[in-house]
C-alpha cells in the first residue's frame, strides 16, 4: 500500500505495434512504452506524458525541411524515418535519350534525444542518396532498407531539333555511363550533429560490400543499413552497409533474414492491350535476401524470383529454412479472367533462392487480397464478386496443397490470428455482383484446415 505503481505490461497494459513477426519491431507513427506516447502528425513529434493520472502534452519538435514517415523507439533515443522535404527523381526531358530515374531522392535518418520531454532535440542527422523503404529493429539494431540510383553523372539533353542533336546527345551520355566510377553508382552519405557540423561522410559502400543478382534487376543499388539505437548513430556506418545492385519495393523480415522484393517497372498505361497483355505475361517478382542474424552488418546471400505480383508484405514469410511466397499472375487493379494466384516455396541453393515447391490455380480470374502464414499453413484470400478463403498445407515445402476453402461474400484485406485456430479478418462486405456495401468484419474457425468457417 503506498507504494509505486507496477510497471506498464507490453500488450496488457498498453498496445504495441503491430508486427509481422514476433520480436521483429517494425516503424510506426505511433510509438509508446506504457509511460508516454510518441506520434508523428502535422510535421512535427509530440510527445504526450502518461505516468499522470491523464495524458498530458508535455513537447514538441518541429521538423522542418523533413518528410518524416514512420519511427522507432528505444529508452530515450527516437529514430526518425524518411527523406529530405522536397527530394524526388527528376523527370528527364528526353527519356529516351537521358536514362530515367537518375539522381534525386535524400533518405533522412534522424536521432532525437527523448531524455527531457520539454526540450526535445536532434542529436544526430544520417543523409544518405536514395529513397527510404523500410526498416526492422531486433533488440535495438536497426536495419534500414534504403533504394538509391546513379548519381554524379552530366547526361545532357538534344541541344536543339533534329536527329545530328538527338545522335551526339545520345553518344554523349554512353560517353558519361563509360566513363563512370563506383562512386556514381553506390551511396554517398552524410552524418551531421546537432549543430549541423558534418561528422563523417563517404561513400556508403564499396567493391567488397557491393554485389549483384545473377539476373538483372535494374540500374538502382539496394543498400541496407545497420545502425545500433543503444551506441547512437556512427561514423562507422559504411563499414556496416552492404548492397546488392537492384531495385527495391516490398520488405519482409524474420528474426535471421530480411528479404526485399522488386518488380521491373513498366508504364502500363501507355501500353496497347495486346502489349501490355505480352509484357505481363511470364512477369516475375525478384526477391533478395539478407542475412541479419549476427549482431554485425547484414551479408547479402542469395536471389531469387516468383511469378507474378506481390500485394504486400505479408505475401512473404520465412518457416523453417524456407522463403514461402503468395502472388498473382496479373497486375493489381488489373480485370484478368484468366488471371488465378499461387504460393511458392524457395530454399538458399547455392547462392540462389531456388523454387522446391509451388501450388497454383488458386482464385481463377481473381486478385489476392489478404495474405497470412502462420506455421505450417497459409491462409490467402483472392476477390472478384465473392471471397474465397484459401487454407494452404504448407508442412511438406516440395508438394503444398491447397487443404481447404471458404467462399462467403465480400472479402478479407488484412488477416490476424486472434488465438489458436481463429482467425479476424477485417474489408469489404459485398453483393453477389462484387459491388463493395461497406466494412465487414469476420471470424474464421480454421481449427479444420479442410473446412473453415466464419463464426
């Protein structure tokens, strides 16, 4: 009696961030640790006090010239995600004479000291070229997943009409491209202390830590980032960074793998049907893959591809030595009656993710529209006019099978396991024509993988 309060309880005194994988934190715009809540809104942090009997506003921190999306939290350090304010890639006049997508976009790692909530403070600012994806952190190690392009190199434009200025432009950046360094193609970073005062800079990688799939994968350089929370930024922070030359979109992470999905970027728009019909047809998503297990920089080890399109994170998940992928053979928003889904199992072989298994035919002229591995099963939702909820076997990697289905109205766009066997499943009620009526939220008994059920 009298004496101090108990401590706050993760998930049961106050809410965490939902995660994919447990003991993988993932970046949020909301973060709290039971005693105060941390938020992103308005361009600014404001940290709001909680030990009180009432919440209470105790600061805040502008953040000008930053797009700051998401954020992770440890003890009193705050790590802010995401670029310089008005930072993008450039549109060249002439594409196909300037290659597409060169220079532009500055991710923005940024340290806040946390210690004083009435005087909230930058401490440290990481910049380096490229676009900020993603993050994961795993007992205060953060790997940063960062997309960046060739920079530093003078493509010039047709200096004037007619097809002399066209050639001599076009020969002109061959010229450029030939007579490039590593330092155009890999990251240069930036580290700068609260005063602005430049700390380190450099290039991000090099020779040693820079690698590229067997199959092309695009001009872009794939960098991931190891930062410790607990020691602050570092200096040392390229002899932690390893890249692989590719593009990057999608991440996913376990506890001793990060995984990084890309897509070769067309503008479909501007496509006839018959050649946007051609161009997606055998269609691949690119996976790489990072080992993060050690309490040093991630290792690039292996890539690999699956047919078809990626909806989000959640379409990938690593079981037992195993990568397990669910995709879909047209491209989203796409209306394909032939289109049907699929998962795919790949394996570390020889330096490559190699397919061991695959199960195909799943929601025939439909789109994935919710995706969750749990163990040795997959639960996969695809959509058109009614939802069918797939109950995929995954125990044997070489041979899945689809065990089970469920189809009911409307459709699941995110699953989550509440407890053993039952699974929430939050979207769309719909009618029988596929029009969406609203929000529907639905349990599932999935206690028989050959019969589920909505209870």
């Amino acid at each position: 009696v009298g004496g101090p309060p108990p401590a706050p309880v993760p998930g049961t005194t106050y809410s965490t961030t939902n995660v994919q994988t447990a003991g993988v934190d993932e970046p949020d715009i909301v973060k709290t640790d039971g005693d105060r809540v941390l938020a992103l809104a308005q361009g600014k942090l404001f940290f709001v006090d909680l030990s009180g009997s009432t919440p209470h506003l105790r600061g805040s921190l502008r953040l000008p010239d930053l797009w700051i999306r998401d954020m992770l939290l440890l003890g009193d350090r705050a790590l802010l995600l995401g670029e310089t304010a008005g930072s993008g890639v450039p549109r060249p006049l002439a594409p196909d004479i300037v290659p597409n997508g060169f220079g532009g976009s500055i991710a923005a790692l940024v340290e806040v000291d946390l210690s004083d909530p009435d005087r909230l403070r930058i401490t440290q600012r990481l910049l380096v070229d490229g676009r900020y994806l993603s993050a994961r952190m795993i007992d205060g190690l953060v790997r940063v997943v960062v997309s960046s392009y060739p920079t530093g190199m003078p493509f010039v434009t047709p200096e004037g009409p007619g097809l002399r200025a066209e050639r001599e432009a076009l020969e002109r950046n061959r010229e450029v491209i030939r007579e490039s360094s590593i330092e155009n193609w890999v990251p240069y970073f930036v580290l700068e202390d609260e005063g602005g005062e430049t700390i380190a800079e450099g290039s991000l990688l090099d020779c040693a830590s820079s690698h590229h799939p067997d199959e092309f994968s695009g001009f872009g350089m794939l960098t991931v980032l190891t930062l410790d929370l607990a020691d602050r930024l570092s200096g040392t922070v390229a002899e932690r960074s390893v890249g692989v030359l590719s593009d990057g979109e999608t991440v996913y992470a376990s506890a001793g793998s990060l995984y990084v999905a890309t897509q070769r970027w067309m503008d479909w728009e501007v496509l006839e049907d018959a050649d946007r019909a051609e161009a997606a047809e055998g269609h691949v998503t690119q996976i790489h893959r990072f080992d993060i297990s050690g309490s040093d920089g991630a290792r690039y080890r292996a890539s690999g591809e699956v047919k078809g399109w990626l909806l989000n994170q959640f379409s990938m998940d690593e079981h037992g030595g195993h990568l397990r992928v669910a995709s879909t053979d047209s491209p989203p928003l796409w209306d394909v009656q032939s289109s049907e889904s699929m998962v795919t199992i790949l394996a570390e072989r020889d330096g490559r993710l190699a397919e061991v298994g695959r199960v195909g035919g799943l929601g025939r002229g439909e789109q994935i529209q919710a995706v969750r591995f749990l163990g040795d099963l997959g639960y996969v939702v695809t959509f058109r006019q009614v939802d069918p909820l797939y109950v995929v076997d995954l125990s044997d990697p070489a041979r899945p099978e689809v065990a089970g289905e469920l189809k009911i109205l409307g459709y699941s766009a995110y699953l989550h396991p509440l407890k053993e066997d039952v699974l929430l499943g939050v979207g769309q009620d719909a009618t029988k024509q596929g029009s969406v009526r609203g929000t529907q939220i639905s349990l599932f008994d999935v206690s028989d993988p050959s019969s589920p059920r909505r209870i």
